[in-house]
C-alpha cells in the first residue's frame, strides 16, 4: 500500500478517536442522559464559566413551570410546562417539612409540550395535551410538569404523572394518549418520576398510596404490553434501563425493596435495602456498576449499594453484611436526598440538598471525604453533572458551583444566573441547558 494511502487510512482511524468527546454527546434523551449519570465526555465546545450574559448563546421564556429537564433529539429541544389561568402558589427554595398541599389549586391548568431549536432557541412547535382543573394536589415545591420527557428518536413521549402519558412525533403531531387514574401519594406530594425507553416501548412507574404498579406501553400504539403491580408505597426515582452483557434489565428503586425487571415484566432480582422512607434519587450506571440510593434527611436509613450485573432472584445482604457476590459495596447514612448522585474519574461523588458533599471511590466505596459543606446558604435539589474534569452543582438560587474533580473538595467559581431551579440540566452538542423558572438557557462557548 502506498504512503499516501496508509496516510489517509490512519486518519480516517483516527478521526473517530479525537473527535470522539464531541460527537459521542449528540443527543440527549432522558432524564440525566443516557447512563443517567450526567458525565460526559470531555467536548472543548463546554464552558466552565457563565452568567446571564457571558457564554449565553440563547435564552427562552417558557410559561408556567416545570422541574423536568429539556431534552434533545438533533436540533430539537423538548420541554414541558404547566401553567395556570390565576395564580396561586409559587414553588419556593428551600427544605419543606411535613405535608403537601391538601386541595389541588381552584383554577384552569394548561399542560404544555414545546419543542425548542438547539441553535437558536426559537419555537418550532408547541401543543397543549390537557386543559383543567388539577384533580391531585401537589408537592408545594413541585411542579405539575416535574416528569422529564423521553425519546427514542422516532418519537417524544411526555408523562405527566398523574394525568397520562401522551406521544407525538418529532414534528409536533399527537399519536396517542394513555390516560393515568390518578392516586393518592405519601402527604399529597403528586408523582415525579420520568418515563424510560427499551426496545420499542415506553415504560413508566407509578408508585402511590394505593394500587403502585409498572407499565410498559407500545411506542408505536400506546397499547399496554405489559403491566405488573408492586408492593410499594409511593416513590418518585426515575428507572433505569441496565444494558449489560448479560442483557437488558429495569432497575427501579423501591422504599420497600429495589428491584430488576425484564424487559417483558419479569422480575429478575431484588433485595431490601432498607431505604430512607422518601426514595428519590434515581439509579445510575459507571464503569459497569449500578448505583442505588435513597437519603431524607431526616431518616436515619440513608444506603447507598453498588451492584454487579447478573443477579438472580433474591440478592440481599445478610445481617451484618456490607458487600456479597451482587452488592459490591454499601454504606449506610451516605444516601441524598432529592439529589442523584455522579461517577465521574473513579470517584461517586454525591451532592446533599442541605449545602454538603461527600465523595467516595466508586470502585470501594472508600470515604474520600465527608460531609464538606459548600458557601453559607447554597441548598440544592438540582442533581450535578460533570465535563472537562469539572464537578458542576447548580444551587436553588441559579449559582452554579464549579468544583475540580480531583477528590479535593474546593469551590473554584460560582456562575450566578439569579433565578430560582430546581431541575436538572442537560449536555448536548457542546451546549448545556439549564431550566430555571421562567426560562431555558444554552450555555456554550
């Protein structure tokens, strides 16, 4: 072979390798990406720096509220919203104790779709799935859009957890609905957790005070493929589609236990944890372990477990037990609470609502450090993400906390948007999306 040739063959070999940070985040389909652990690939194109007006590429007012993340398919960004013919009670930060709201608001909601350009944030398209009055209160921080959407890049399925599921295509037009029973939840807190795709369905779960179950619907049709009841009270973690070399699995995490499920309904392992009594954070997967974990604050059950792949049946740790041949490691009281945590560089790094981190070796479990507490008065619900060997934790008050992800912990800058949020942000493309109450902001350089 000629020099020229084997000149040009080593290129196009190693073309994929150095651009590979940049296209390997094209799109961003769910809820924390697609390991639902939000690190990605280093990409030159992500700043470290931002306000309301450096590194802004766009900003785009979206009505009502919503605390589920944009997400992106190409050039499209999706978003959902609910906004309201009056106003009643604004989602606060902070730590709310006790109950929810008892009675739903009095007033007409409109349950919107919107589909965002990625370039220039302009609307391509928007659709109002549902008008009325909410029949299910609320979480008094939540939102009534507090599901992310999902897609499988054929089509955008948006939940609205106690109202129904609803499927268009990426232009905009309604393919069908399936219509949820609504069902009371733990105080009236309302429903959260985000809808998951495999193999050519939708899967949703609906953990409530009265009939939990797990459903999966045909992409094409909205019909039910299969639906399984769970013995559980009500819980709001987004499950996690667990594709390993022993297969396909659904990871859904459970107040009572955690479980696996295939992709036609079967359960295929479980074990109680003994989780904290608000379940919340949703499973995550690094390096080829599963990460699961549950923390209220005020509960002195807070795990944290690192699962292998391939268990059967019932995997639980014996009393006194930390580690056996499915659990890797677990900890007790390390667990977050709204917060899912991050692996990023070989270190499980978890971020607490109350202004703490602590960081662990994802591998071990071995404590790194504990409990270091951020600025006076930072608070977070927002879940973090991670690029370019940065830690990035976005507080309730829109300051983002820049952190190096060396294992020693230090606030490097802060980047003030100066709006409440309380969702977490998506990468796609070079860009991060960061939804605050009003707007969608696409932060590049």
């Amino acid at each position: 072979m000629s020099a020229p040739r084997v000149t040009l063959l080593l290129a196009c070999l190693l073309i994929p390798m150095m651009f590979g940070s940049v296209t390997a985040q094209e799109n961003w389909p769910r809820f924390r990406g697609v390991d639902a652990n939000s690190a990605v690939a280093d990409d030159p194109r992500l700043p470290d720096t931002w306000n309301k007006t450096t590194n802004v590429k766009w900003k785009a007012e979206i009505p009502g509220s919503g605390w589920g993340s944009p997400i992106v398919w190409g050039d499209r960004v999706f978003v959902s919203s609910v906004h309201s013919d009056a106003d009643y009670e604004k989602p606060k930060a902070g730590l709310y104790l006790g109950r929810g709201r008892p009675v739903p608001p009095d007033t007409i909601h409109h349950w919107m779709v919107y589909c965002l350009s990625l370039k220039t944030g302009k609307l391509i398209w928007k659709h109002e799935t549902h008008s009325g009055k909410p029949k299910m209160p609320r979480h008094p921080k939540s939102s009534y859009a507090a599901e992310t959407p999902t897609t499988d890049g054929k089509r955008l399925y948006v939940l609205f957890g106690d109202l129904g599921l609803y499927c268009y295509d990426l232009g905009g037009k309604l393919l069908w609905t399936h219509a949820i029973a609504p069902r009371k939840t733990q105080f009236g807190y309302g429903a959260a957790a985000s809808p998951v795709v495999e193999g050519g369905q939708v899967i949703y779960v609906y953990d409530n005070h009265e009939s939990s179950y797990i459903e999966a619907l045909d992409g094409a049709t909205g019909k039910s493929r299969w639906k399984v009841k769970r013995d559980e009270k009500s819980t709001w973690a987004t499950p996690f589609v667990w594709n390993h070399a022993g297969g396909t699995e659904i990871v859904v995490a459970g107040r009572k236990e955690n479980r696996a499920y295939s992709p036609d309904g079967d359960l295929l392992w479980h074990f109680d944890g003994r989780m904290s009594v608000l379940t919340i954070p949703s499973p995550l997967v690094a390096d080829g372990l599963l990460y699961i974990t549950s923390g209220y604050f005020q509960d002195q059950k807070r795990p944290v477990f690192a699962v292998a792949p391939g268990g059967r049946g019932n995997i639980a740790l014996k009393t006194g037990q930390t580690s056996n041949e499915h659990i890797r490691w677990s900890l007790q009281k390390m667990g977050p609470y709204n917060t899912s945590p991050i692996v990023y560089k070989g270190r499980y790094f978890t971020l607490l609502d109350r202004g703490m981190a602590t960081c662990h070796d994802a591998e071990t479990g071995k404590l790194i450090h504990n409990r270091v507490r951020f600025p006076r008065g930072a608070s977070f619900t927002s879940s973090p993400w991670a690029y370019n060997g940065k830690i990035f934790c976005l507080d309730e008050r829109g300051t983002t906390h820049v952190i190096p992800a060396d294992g020693k912990f230090r606030v490097e800058r802060t980047n003030p948007l100066g709006e409440l949020c309380l969702a977490t942000p998506s990468i796609a493309q070079g860009r991060l999306l960061i939804r605050t109450v009003a707007h969608v902001y696409c932060i590049g350089k």
